[in-house]
C-alpha cells in the first residue's frame, strides 16, 4: 500500500524537520519539499498499520504543525 503524507511546519524549520525525516527510513521511500498548502511531501509504501504508525511517530516531530496523509485505494473503473 501507499500513501502521501502532507506535512506543515513551524517557518523556517525546513531543514530541521528534513533531517529528522530522513533518519525515519523504513518505510519513507521519498521526501520532498514543495509549494502550496504543504511544505512537505512523503511518500510512504507499507501496511495501513505501519503507514498509521510512522504518521504517528511523525507528530511527537516538534517543528511539524499537522499532518494529512492520502491514502491511496484501489477502484475498478471498468476499464
């Protein structure tokens, strides 16, 4: 399964919240800062429960504001 974690930060905390993401390694498999209503993106691969936790564990990150995570699904379009 995967999924991207949007992830808004305290101003300035950019590299800080980078390098404490990047030590976050099991299930992150990209990170990347972007513009727009996120300041990070992460894209996570696992099970819902690791995906649950490593979101979890983003939170006790102290420079990161709040977190929304897309879950991807899978939908038959009939195609």
């Amino acid at each position: 399964m995967q999924a991207l974690c949007l992830i808004n930060i305290k101003p300035g905390k950019t590299d800080r919240v980078l390098e404490a993401l990047r030590k976050k390694r099991k299930l992150l498999k990209e990170i990347m800062p972007v513009t727009g209503r996120a300041d990070i993106c992460v894209l996570l691969h696992g099970s819902i429960d690791e995906i649950n936790n490593m979101v979890i564990d983003f939170k006790k990150i102290k420079d990161i504001v709040s977190t929304e995570t897309l879950i991807e699904v899978e939908v038959n379009m009939g195609w």
